[in-house]
C-alpha cells in the first residue's frame, strides 16, 4: 500500500488543500469529499470586530489533519508566534512555516524559514516550510528537523504551472525528505507531471478555489495526482535511446 | 478602565474576568485563540485573568488561507 | 554517522537479488534516467547489463563531453617514499619484501620536480607508504614547501590520517588526497591486511570523510578492483563517493577504477577483472555520477586508456615512474606496481590531441 507519513500520520491521499479565496466556504466541505484529500490548510487572522465573518472551521469536516499556516509572518520570529498560538487553539502540531518579506512577489524568505523550522521543529512541531526550489536552503531545512519541504512550482496564486520544474527535480534527487509542491500548480496535468517526476504530494488552492466549479475541479485533481503518482511508483519508460550503431565505443571489446 | 483590542482600545466599564470579557464581544469562545499581553492563555485560565487597565488582548480565529 | 552505516544497509543476499533480477527492460528503463538511484547503480553492474555496454558507453560519453568537455587533465605521481610498516598481501611496499628502501632527501625532491615540471606538468600526486615516523606529516610539509614552487596543485596518497593532519597538509599547500580502500568488504580486507596500522578497516574507511571535514578541496577513492568480486566493490565505492558528494556538496569527488596488476609480492587474488567489466563499471558510475572526476593510472595500457578517454575518464597520468626517485634514476629500486602505459607527457598528450581531446596540464591553481 503506497502511502505517505508525516510526522507519524498515514495519508492515502497525496493532494493538499487549501481553504482561501472560495465564493462561499460552504463549498469547502464538498471541495473535500470530491478531491479525497486528508489535509487541509488555514490561516491565523486577528479577529475583526467591526465586520464578522463566519468561521472556516464549521466547514472542515472532522479527521482532516489540519496545517495551519504562518501567512502573514515577515519573519521567523512572526512565524514562530503564529505558530504557537495556531498550536495553543488545539488544531494539532502541524505548521506550514511561510515566511514572505517580500511584497511584490510573494517569494519565500529562506533564511528566516530556516531559522523558524529550527525552533519549532525543536518544539515537537511538524514543520512543513513553504519555499523557493533552492538546494542548499533545502538541505539545511533537512538539518534543523523539517518534516517535508514545500517548494513553490511557480509563485503563489500564479496557476502558471511547474515554471521550476528543473530545480525541483533537483529536490526530488537529493532531499531524502517528502518535497511537496506547493504554490503555482495551475492545472491537474501540473500537478500530474509533479506527481511522475517523484514529488510526494502537491498542494494547491487557488487553482481549485477560482474554478467554475470548484467540486469538480477538486475532484480532477484528485485523479491527477492519484495518475501521477502511479506512473512514477511504475516505472516511466526511457525517453532516449543510446544504441548507435556508426561509431562504436565498445567494439575494441570484442577483439 | 480600557484595555487595547486587536489593536484598537476597547472599554471595559466593570471588572470582568477574561472569559466574560470575550463573552461580551459575542465570540464563539470555542474557535478562537487569545493572546493576554503577549503570552498565549489557555480556555481554561480565561476565567481566572481579571482584566486590568492597559491590559492588551489579541483575539484571533482561523479562515481560509492556502 | 559515517559511510560504514550506509555500508552496512546493502546485505550480500539483497545485491545478489538485483544482480540476478534485473532484466533487459530495466536497464533500458535506467539508461533512459536523468538520476540514477544507488539501486539502478547497482543494477547496471549487474551480468544483465553487459549486454548494454555500448549503450552505456554512449550516454557515459555524451554526459562527460556535456560536463567536462573533450578534455583530459594530465598529472603525475611521484613517489617520495617506500618505507612501510604495513603488510598488505598483494603490495609491492610489502615490509616483508626485502629491498633497500629509499626516501627522497630534499635535494631529490628539487630535482625530481625539476625533471617532472620540464615535461610541463602540473598537477604533481605525492605518494609514501606507511610510515609515518620516517615519512609522516613534517617530512611531506618539508616535500609540499618544494613542490609548491614547481606545480600548480599537489595531491598527496598516503596512509590515513587524522582530521587535524589534513588540515596541516593542506596549510603546507596540498588540497587534493587519495585514498584506496582496497576492499570493502571487511572480511577479506582483514585478510588481506595481514598487519600494520592499515589493518584498521574503519580508520581507512572514514578518512575520506575526514579529508573532506578538513576543508580538502577534491579527494578520491577507489577499491583495488580483484581483490574481491569487482561488481560489489564498485559499487560499494560509488556509494561511497555519492555519500561524500552529498554530505561534503563543496569537495570535487572522483574516483579510481584500478584493478591489480602483477607486483613482486604475492598475489593471492583469484578475480580476474578484464576489460570489458572495467569498462561496464567506469560507465555505470558515469551514469550514476555525471559530474564526478574519473582519473585513470598507467597499470592501463596504452591501447585501453585510449579508448578509455571516451568512455568517462576525466583525468590521466603520464610519464610514470612508481619507484621512489623514479624520475631522475630510471633504473631506480623496485616500484609500487608494474607501468604498463610507459608513453612519457609528450607522447600522452599527442595521443590525447590525435583522439579530438585536449590535454590539459593545470585545470586550477589556488590564490
């Protein structure tokens, strides 16, 4: 049974959710059943007083393993914040760490992921940290006791697809860890080709969230990732032959 | 006395604990997450903080994020 | 954590299955990759895959020419020393073979490397046996204080050291080391180490490591291919080179493919290794590490290392002399093995010209 474990949890489901940007969250629950998945994102706000909203949380059905995220943070020390108070609101101990100090294009502060993933990890979090395909960034989340690393296809809420396909094979290569690819994945066949080339799972919101219809854009999805996965677990087969028979390179063996 | 709220200041016109405080505000006590000046407080520790003047108090709930 | 951990996870019994199982469409499937994993590595040594020799040997040679270009680095060895306190079944060194030892004084040293750096070398590999009351680490730092003033990079292969000695070495101006394990399968090694500080399997097996902790810019490592079945020391070698890639991204990792020649001690050694399984093992590593150096001695002929160039190799030595002051004494005491490719730098690097590489004599120089 293909199955992925973070931090102690067996998931069948190899697709993340998120829960922003929907018309209307009551779409959340079917948004779920459709796409089968097992873990669901959310986001830590103040409280505004002045205009009350609902609460995402009636809308997430029970079982889901939740991964509250640390949007908002410019900082580790933000990050860390947002983290032990998503943790003191008894959701669990998972933590999407996102650390974005950059405004304009919403990329991933490496260092202060780094050093926000050293102190939660060191907490008993399950510190899953959003950011840019960079090997040695990486390599050091590995180090400090990430759970998984999550880096970006594209830049969030792009839907432009895997525009980081090269680095992320390198990820996939080298890090022993789950990589997960999160932000930019724009259509299923996106998060299929993540899926073939070894990814351990995708996570993705606004591509299903801005959908026409968002139950069965989840439930493509689902499909989309299941394929992936079950091309990389059998094998791609070669893409280039290297038979040649002109100029031999071995023929002198045979002498 | 007053107390800041999320930023902004709030009155609180009689001595109330914590608990009644949020009660008040007509929040579902079960979904949000309060940070009494800047230590995070447990459910159960709400009815025993008795809010003081300048208290700050940040109240914050989970939505949707990605 | 060391590389003996990683060892130890491939049992006998798991390397025979894959080298029974693997089939014609796995290779195919392997050869398609972009990254090997150490178990398509492994299935690529397998008997199977000798059927894709020339299929291997054409991807070996389209990702070397894509990483290094058609281009072979020359160096030479030169032996300071063949003092040694080690027993070692199948060496020449052997302190049990009676000869009269020779170290290099300080004024050989000059006029070896004079003779050498006429040849317009560069990249000079010093090598002593194991002895380090008589030639340990002052004795190289006084040789590399030399050798400095003739050559662009010095390499040294010596016995294991210390972490702390490396960094002595490399302060004194070395920046490259080799070291062999021989064998890595513990069993026959003590055997083959009958005794001497080289018995110690883990000391050896770590110094890479420790070489490349030291801040070592490039190291390399080889198992003398013979001494037990080849298919399982190389691969145990490029994983070994994959662990120290990994874990040391800064270190320029290669490795040596030699397998044993005839010497004057006495070789106990029944696996023969013939050309065609050097040449599955040189491109199944290139498959598995494109970027990784591939130096190839002159225990090749002549013939074999031509054809060897397009095959993967990175690196070859020329004008060899394995005896201690070989260089200026041509009819100097016995050597470390038998040369078989004796053609001197000129004629090495006509060759190289004449096959559409160039030869190259100084790849870097540290400032």
């Amino acid at each position: 049974m293909d199955q992925l474990v973070i931090g102690g949890r067996s998931l069948q489901s190899r697709l993340f959710i998120g829960t922003g940007k929907y018309s209307a969250d009551t779409l959340i629950p079917e948004v779920v059943k459709k796409s089968g998945s097992e873990v669901i994102t959310v986001a830590l706000r103040r409280i505004d007083f002045n205009s009350p909203t609902g609460n995402v949380m009636d809308h997430i059905p029970s079982g889901m393993q939740l991964l509250p995220n640390t949007s908002g943070a410019r900082n580790a020390q933000e990050a860390i914040r947002i983290a032990r108070l998503a943790k003191a609101a008894g959701c669990g101990n998972w933590i999407k760490i996102e650390v974005i100090s950059d405004n304009k294009y919403l990329l991933p502060d490496g260092y202060e992921t780094i050093k926000a993933t050293e102190v939660l990890a060191g907490e008993g979090f399950v510190v899953l940290p959003y950011i840019s395909p960079d090997l040695m960034v990486a390599k050091q989340l590995v180090e400090v006791g990430a759970a998984a690393v999550m880096p970006l296809g594209a830049p969030i809420g792009s839907n432009r697809g895997l525009k980081t396909k090269e680095l992320l094979r390198i990820l996939i290569e080298e890090i022993a860890l789950p990589v997960i690819v999160d932000a930019g994945i724009g259509k299923p066949s996106d998060a299929c080709e993540a899926m073939e080339m070894g990814a351990a799972a995708c996570l993705l919101n606004t591509a299903i969230a801005s959908a026409n219809q968002p139950e069965l854009m989840a439930e493509a999805f689902g499909m989309a990732v299941a394929a992936g996965r079950k091309a990389y677990l059998a094998g791609l087969g070669r893409s280039e032959k290297y038979a040649s028979s002109s100029s031999p390179l071995t023929g002198f063996l045979h002498n | 006395m007053e107390v800041v709220l999320n930023g902004t200041v709030a009155n609180v016109d009689k001595e109330m604990n914590l608990w009644e405080f949020l009660l008040s505000k007509e929040l579902d006590l079960e979904t949000i997450i309060v940070e009494y000046n800047e230590v995070i407080v447990k459910k159960q520790e709400w009815n025993m903080i008795i809010l003081q003047d300048k208290d700050r108090l940040e109240v914050l709930k989970f939505v949707g994020g990605g | 954590m060391s590389f003996y951990d990683e060892y130890l996870q491939y049992s006998n019994a798991d390397m025979e299955e894959v080298f029974q199982h693997t089939t014609s469409a796995d290779i195919e499937r392997i050869i398609g990759k972009d990254r090997l994993t150490p178990r398509d590595f492994l299935a690529l040594l397998s008997p199977k895959a000798e059927d894709y020799l020339e299929w291997m040997a054409q991807k070996a040679n389209q990702l070397t020419v894509q990483n290094f270009g058609r281009v072979i680095l020359l160096y030479t060895p030169m032996y300071l020393s063949d003092y040694c306190t080690n027993k070692c079944t199948y060496c020449g060194f052997n302190v049990t073979n009676a000869f009269t030892r020779k170290q290099l004084t300080m004024e050989e040293v000059e006029k070896e490397a004079q003779t050498v750096a006429a040849s317009g070398i560069q990249h000079i590999l010093i090598l002593t046996g194991d002895a380090p009351a008589i030639a340990g680490v002052p004795y190289m730092k006084e040789c590399v204080a030399i050798l400095k003033r003739y050559f662009s990079s010095i390499a040294i292969e010596v016995y294991a050291m210390e972490e702390e000695e490396y960094a002595q070495l490399m302060e004194a101006g070395v920046e490259s080391m080799t070291m062999y394990q021989e064998t890595y399968n513990p069993i026959l090694y003590d055997r083959l180490h009958v005794k001497g500080p080289k018995k110690d399997y883990r000391y050896r097996l770590d110094a890479p490591e420790r070489a490349c902790k030291a801040g070592m810019r490039a190291v390399n490592i080889g198992a003398l291919l013979g001494l037990d079945d080849w298919r399982r020391d190389g691969f145990f070698t490029g994983l070994h080179a994959n662990y120290l890639q990994n874990k040391y991204p800064g270190v320029e990792v290669s490795i040596s493919l030699p397998r044993i020649r005839p010497t004057m001690g006495n070789c106990e050694t029944g696996n023969s290794v013939n050309d065609k399984s050097i040449v599955q093992f040189m491109t199944a590593f290139r498959l598995f590490m494109p970027r990784a150096g591939m130096p190839l001695s002159t225990r090749e002929n002549a013939e074999f290392r031509n054809h060897a160039i397009k095959l993967g190799i990175t690196k070859m030595s020329a004008g060899v002399q394995t005896a201690v002051g070989g260089h200026i004494d041509s009819q100097e005491n016995s050597g470390q093995f038998a040369v078989s490719d004796t053609r001197n730098v000129k004629e090495m690097s006509d060759a190289i010209l004449q096959l559409g590489y160039q030869p190259v004599f100084k790849d870097w120089q540290a400032i």
